[in-house]
C-alpha cells in the first residue's frame, strides 16, 4: 500500500496530521491507529506506563519507602515542611499520596519526552494541593525532588535505570490521544478509509457514528443483531475520538437482551467472566485509554 510520510515537530497533533494527509481533521483516529501500529514501544503498548514501571519495581512499596524516607529528613530539619506536615497531614500519609500520585501522572502525561523529575514534581505538588496547602507557606518543591531522585538512584540494582523504564514508557502512543511523536517521521496510508483498527477490531462494528453516538447508539447492528459488535470487544465509540469524554458514560449503556437470538451468545461472553448470564453490560469507553485485554 502507498504511503505518505510527514515530519513531525512538538506542535504536530494527531488531527493535525490528519488535516495534511486526508484533508479533515476528523481522521485523527485513523491517524492514531497507524501510529500505534507502528510504535516502536509495540511489545510494551499494551500495558499502562505504570504497569511497566511497577513491574520494574516489583512493588509500590519501593517508591513509598523512597518518599518516606525524604520527607522524614525534611520534616527533622525543622522548616516550612514541618509546619505543613503537622497542620495538614503526616508523613505517612503523604508519602502515600505522593505514590499513588507519581504511578497516576505517569498514564496521564501526554508527551513523548517525560522525565522522572517531571513526574516526581508533579505528584508532590498534587499532593499539596489535595493535603490543603496554603500559600502562606512557603516550601522548596525543587529541593524534595532532587533529594528523591538522588534516593532513586541509590536503589540496588535498579536505581540507575529508572529514568530510561520512565523514558522507554513515555512513548506509549496507547496513552496519548492527540499528541504526535515530536521530531519523527510518520507514514500514513494514501487512504483514511481503513477497515481494521491497531487492535484489529472492525470499524464497522466496533464504532459508530459521531451521529449516532451523540443520538445515544452504543453500538451497530446488522439487522436486528448486535452480535458483531458485542464479539469485537468494543462497543459504544465513535470514529472520531471525543476529548474529555470519561471512561464510563451512563448514558452509553445498555443490557443485552435475553432473547433466544443472544442468550448463547451472554453464555459464551461469561463463560469466564464470573458475571452471570443477563447481567454483562454494553459499555461507552474511551478506547484510547483502556485495555479491555485487562478488565
């Protein structure tokens, strides 16, 4: 198949691509599907970037431990720190937050080029925010990240690689979903009019219409069967990516029915899910940030 291939830069967008190479801007979900297709993280794309790291980790507790051990030499100094810990939280708990911060900013950030100390900075100053931080105390961010990634890389055995496990997921285009890889170049089909997805999921049945999805139709029928669409997997988005749309909408669900026509179709489908026959729910997901393989 012929192909076009476009240099990209930190400004390029996926609809923006999409612009150039079909002439709309509604094909960035076509445009994205080629990218992920040819992402360079490939074997890695199917996990969440925190997932790769934890992995790497072994557990949570090993970013904790890092954490905790930082903000107790700060608290022991006696300064603006040691107010807030004693006003608002406790070193426990805000090492806590700070983990559970830090391995969430990794899935959200949505460049190719993240560092550790950007993550880290970010996770300590959501934590503030959410501790309650006033601004009448004053308190050296830079320095409490430093002093964690030098904890970071005293790791045994470990520590020296985490700044590439971070840099190696950061290319994960599965959680980027407008952003191009700066400074690259892609290829792209002559034609946005393709079938399949990354996934390998029909378009015809795994999606449906801006139109029909803002009309409330969760999934596409061939008939009166949705058999297609509920055997791909995925059910309930449209063509065209929505941003800001969250992972669940309410009003994108609906029950199978219970007729002859589906009835062995629910067996198959919770055959070894745990969830009983009738009560296996058609779901409106944002694709372009869940593995279903996972769930």
């Amino acid at each position: 198949m012929a192909r076009n291939n476009f240099l990209t830069d930190k400004f390029t967008t996926l609809g923006g691509l999409a612009a150039v190479a079909y002439g709309s801007s509604l094909s960035l979900g076509t445009v994205g599907d080629q990218m992920k297709r040819g992402s360079i993280t490939k074997s890695l794309d199917s996990q969440l970037p925190s997932n790769v790291l934890l992995d790497f980790f072994g557990t949570e507790t090993v970013l904790l431990e890092v954490f905790k051990s930082v903000f107790q030499t700060e608290y022991n100094r006696l300064g603006s720190f040691t107010d807030f810990i004693d006003i608002h939280s406790s070193i426990d708990h805000f090492s806590y937050l700070c983990t559970k911060e830090f391995f969430k900013n990794l899935n959200r950030d949505s460049t190719y080029s993240t560092t550790p100390s950007q993550v880290i900075n970010k996770s300590i100053q959501g934590s503030f925010l959410r501790e309650g931080k006033k601004e009448d105390i004053e308190i050296d961010t830079e320095s409490l990240v430093d002093s964690v990634l030098l904890e970071v890389i005293k790791l045994d055995s470990i520590g020296q690689d985490v700044d590439k496990v971070i840099a190696l997921t950061s290319n994960n285009p599965i959680t980027k979903i407008t952003s191009a890889i700066p400074d690259t170049t892609v290829s792209l089909s002559m034609s946005s009019e393709i079938e399949k997805d990354y996934r390998g999921t029909e378009r015809n049945y795994a999606s449906v219409s801006p139109r029909d999805y803002f009309s409330g139709m969760g999934y596409a029928k061939e008939g009166d069967s949705i058999r297609k669409s509920v055997v791909q997997g995925y059910v309930g988005y449209p063509l065209v990516s929505l941003l800001g749309e969250s992972l669940l909408n309410p009003a994108g669900y609906d029950n199978l029915s219970l007729s002859d026509t589906n009835m062995s179709l629910l067996r198959e489908l919770n055959d070894n899910s745990g969830i009983p026959v009738g009560e296996q729910g058609i779901y409106n997901l944002n694709l372009a940030r869940i593995d279903l393989g996972n769930y």
